[in-house]
C-alpha cells in the first residue's frame, strides 16, 4: 500500500481536517491524545540522554496547551522527571480534562528547574494569531533564554507566536524540532529558521478521507521521489539516456549555458548539445567539452536538424537575453518542433504581460516552464508582493492558461499543474540563493523531462534533488554552485525508505 501523502496546510484547512476527523467518529479528546503519545515517543526516540535531566512542558489556555499536559503524562509514566509550567490555566475541555488526568505525576511550578535540558513549547497552537502577549509572551521569551543555555526546544504542532498561515511573527519561539500533527503548516515552511526540524506525526486525520484533502497541496519527500525517478539500466548507451536541446547563451553570456549543460551531465543526460550565440562557441566548449555545440538554429531545417530530430527534450532562456530576436528565436522553435519544452529566464521575459501567445505555442506537448517571483510577476502583471503573498495559489491560473507545469522557486518552491493539482518542495539551503541556482535546476529538470516525458515528475524530483545537492554541501558562506554540482551524484543515489509510524515524514532544520 503506498504511503499517505503529507498535506501541506493553512491554519484553516488544519481546523477544517480536525473538523472533518471529528465529524466521522472520532472524538476531539482521542485526537489530543494520539498527538500527545506520538509527541513524546518521538522526543523520548530522539533524546533519551537528554531526558535523564528531566523535562519541563510550557503549557496554555487551549487545546495545544492540552497536547502538552498529554506529553507531561506520557513522559512522567516513563519515568522522566517532568515539570509542568502552566503559564496560562487550561480552559478548553480537552485540555481541562488531559490536565486532570496527568496533574498527580508531574511537579506544577512556576518556573522550569536550573538543569533541565528538555523544554517542551505547549503555549499556542494553529488557531493562535496576533503577537502574544502578557505571560504567554514572557514565556516564549524564557523558553528562547533557555535554549540559549543549551536545552533542546522542541515546539507541538508548532512554534508558538508563528502564524500556523502565513509564517508571519515577531515573538515566537524558536525550536530544535517541531512535531506537527497530521499534516505541516505553511507558516511552518514559511518560517522554517524559527522550526528546526521539522517531523510530521500521523494521529489519523486520513482515515476519514474527506474529497476536500485532494485538493491540498502534497508535500514532496525523498520517498515520492525515489518512487518516480527513471532506472540507468546496467546496459544503457547515450542514446538510451537520452538527448538534450539547451538554447541560451547571448552574445557575452555564455555562463548560464555552462551551468545548465553541467548539471545535466550531472544528472544522467546521455548527450546535451546547446546551441548558442556564435559569439559563445569556443567559450563553452572550453567550458563544458563533453557537450555538444552549435550556433542557435535559424531556419526550420536546422531546427529539425539540430533538435526536433535529435532531441528528447528542450531547455529554452538560460542567458538567451531579452530582445525582440530572442522572442522570434523562441517563437520559431516552438512552432517548429513538439518536443517537451522548458521555458526558463529570458524565455519567459520575452513573454512579458502575454502569458496566452505564450500558451498557444506550448500547446500540444509536455511543458514545464521555471520562473522565480519576479519573473512570475512579469509574465502575469501582478507585483512580487502579490506572487509571495498568494504563492501557495498563485500559480494554478497561469498553469492552466499555459496547458504547462508551472515550477514557481522560492522557500518553498510551489509546482501547479494545468489540472490543478500542487505540489511542496521544501529542501534545499540559503546557498542557492546566488545567481546561476536556477540554471542547475534547469539542467536537472530538463534531463528528467527529457528521460520521462513527464513535466509534473521532471520539476517535482529535480527541485527536490536540487535542494538536497545544497544541504548536503553543509555550509551556506563558502559553499558555491561548482560545489551544489559536486554534490549532485549523491543527492541522485540517496534511498529514502518509508518512516517507521508514526512519522509520515521529516524535513531537516535548515543550514546557518
């Protein structure tokens, strides 16, 4: 049976699947402690050194607060030493009834002890909004003292003080782990410098499948990813690996090109050819001497000669520029040739404010088109702050005007589908944060549009791969795209095999 997918959700959507859950037979106060149980076990999975000190669990006013007095419970029956601060008295009836029930095996204070090295953040859950305040903020701020000392914070559901929406905070806790329970919050993910790891608890949201979850985006995990991309079988020539198109490469910007025919090569393409300005010849034979080189095509013959009959895929923009020649050459391409396309940089650019003339060229074959925010706002003529506002939805109209896979990057990065479907990518450091990034995600992208035929597979794995290239690299000051590409083959041949239950999936604390 395959593996549930993890939902990522806003603070209203995870009201509405605990409704939901709730709603088919399962009692509010059985949600509470399945969280509960699974939140300790994974802490006492995860620090059981750290335990022998003792534990101390901030708890609040709600139902999150009730997730904590659960935590205290479960631990204390372990035998840990667990102090219960109760900084606000509990007053949801969960929570009121989960105090009761743990009050007799825990020490209530009014502060944590001097040794503890376990803090457990129960403050606020996802309904919680606005700044905290009065104790609660005042806690928030012992529990950050502490970590500063030196004990693991480690925040139920998450953080207090994060918007569980849209990330936004100016008091909040800052946590070594956070457990999130039955699906991962989009504040989360929009704030992950605030999360730690973050690690996703099944407490059976899914097993009352509401039509409505379909409709949520899917978070991308190594798991899904291994399951999707293609075999080198042991007999496999460059044929068999498939052939690559990369147009790009103005006249002096050959770099772009470089990156993306190296991280092709990189990622198991069996022959990449770019076809540049004749300007950038030499230079990116130099550059990358295993690919092939050609000037960019300028009649229907060579555009058969050099791509349509010789290629499985096509990458288009990489330093192509943005010019009235440049859109006739991309124009002239996408008339001329049905192969599946990726549309990147000044591909797009060319474009700007007519995402339909764009559409009507893509029509008819898979496509995948790679925009950061800004050049988002320029193909659909929103503003940036509009794209970062809404960048969980955004992207469905223009996939859909498009008939293309849309790849929007950022942290997250968000893929649309022209069917409506979204999917999460949330791997990868501040290291990609330097200009050439998305040329290495072009080449891996297009290797896997090219090797599959698949735009939904090709931006899905390569932005997951892309990222985890980057974590594995370790550092962000020092760490530059040569290394990202280094790193590359490992990414590629990591296995990632199902979490043990509870946990549906983790995402690693980000790099500093």
């Amino acid at each position: 049976m395959p593996p549930r997918p993890v939902r990522v959700v806003s603070a209203r959507e995870s009201a509405d699947r605990d409704r939901a859950a709730i709603d088919g037979g399962v009692p509010s106060r059985v949600l509470m402690e399945r969280a509960g149980t699974a939140a300790a076990n994974e802490i006492m999975r995860r620090y059981p050194e750290e335990l022998r000190n003792g534990a101390v669990v901030f708890t609040g006013p709600g139902n999150n607060g009730g997730d904590g007095w659960v935590v205290a419970g479960r631990l204390a029956g372990e035998g840990v030493k667990v102090t219960v601060v109760e900084v606000v008295a509990a007053k949801s009836p969960d929570a009121v009834a989960r105090k009761k029930g743990s009050i007799d095996s825990v020490t209530i204070a009014d502060g944590a002890p001097d040794d503890v090295t376990i803090v457990v953040d129960a403050l606020l859950g996802t309904g919680s909004e606005g700044a905290p305040r009065g104790k609660i903020a005042d806690a928030i701020g012992t529990i950050d003292q502490m970590r500063s000392r030196g004990s693991r914070v480690i925040a139920l559901d998450l953080p207090s003080g994060l918007d569980a929406t849209t990330g936004s905070h100016s008091t909040c806790v800052v946590a070594d782990m956070s457990l999130s329970f039955g699906a991962v919050k989009r504040g989360s993910l929009l704030a992950r410098d605030c999360c730690g790891e973050i690690v996703v608890l099944d407490i059976g949201l899914d097993d009352n499948h509401s039509p409505s979850d379909d409709q949520l985006p899917i978070l991308i995990d190594g798991e899904w990813v291994n399951s999707r991309i293609p075999p080198i079988r042991y007999d496999a020539h460059k044929g068999s690996r498939k052939h690559l198109a990369v147009i790009g490469a103005g006249p002096g910007m050959p770099g772009a090109v470089v990156l993306v025919c190296r991280a092709a090569l990189r990622s198991g393409i069996g022959l990449v050819r770019a076809l540049v300005a004749p300007s950038n010849v030499s230079a990116i034979l130099e550059a990358s001497p295993s690919a092939l080189i050609s000037e960019w095509p300028t009649s229907k013959i060579e555009i058969s000669a050099a791509i349509s009959k010789w290629a499985d895929a096509i990458v288009i923009g990489p330093g192509l520029g943005s010019t009235r020649e440049t859109r006739e050459l991309v124009e002239k391409v996408l008339r001329d040739s049905q192969l599946p396309v990726l549309l990147d940089a000044d591909a797009l650019n060319v474009f700007e404010g007519d995402a339909k003339a764009l559409g009507t060229l893509l029509k008819g074959r898979p496509a995948l088109i790679t925009p950061h925010v800004a050049e988002f706002a320029r193909l659909t003529g929103v503003s940036v702050e509009e794209v970062l506002k809404d960048r969980f939805e955004i992207g469905g109209e223009l996939a859909s005007t498009l008939g293309a896979t849309v790849l929007l990057k950022g942290s997250p990065t968000i893929v649309f589908t022209p069917g409506g479907d979204r999917f999460v990518i949330a791997r990868g450091t501040a290291a990609l944060g330097t200009g050439g990034s998305g040329d290495l995600l072009a080449g891996i992208a297009g290797t896997l549009l090219a090797q599959t035929s698949d735009a939904v597979v090709a931006a899905c794995c390569s932005a997951w791969v892309h990222g985890r290239a980057a974590e594995l690299c370790e550092y962000i000051r020092g760490t530059t795209l040569e290394d990202v590409l280094y790193a590359l083959p490992r990414a590629w041949n990591e296995s990632e095999s199902a979490f043990a239950a509870p946990v549906l999936t983790r995402i690693p604390a980000v790099a500093r």
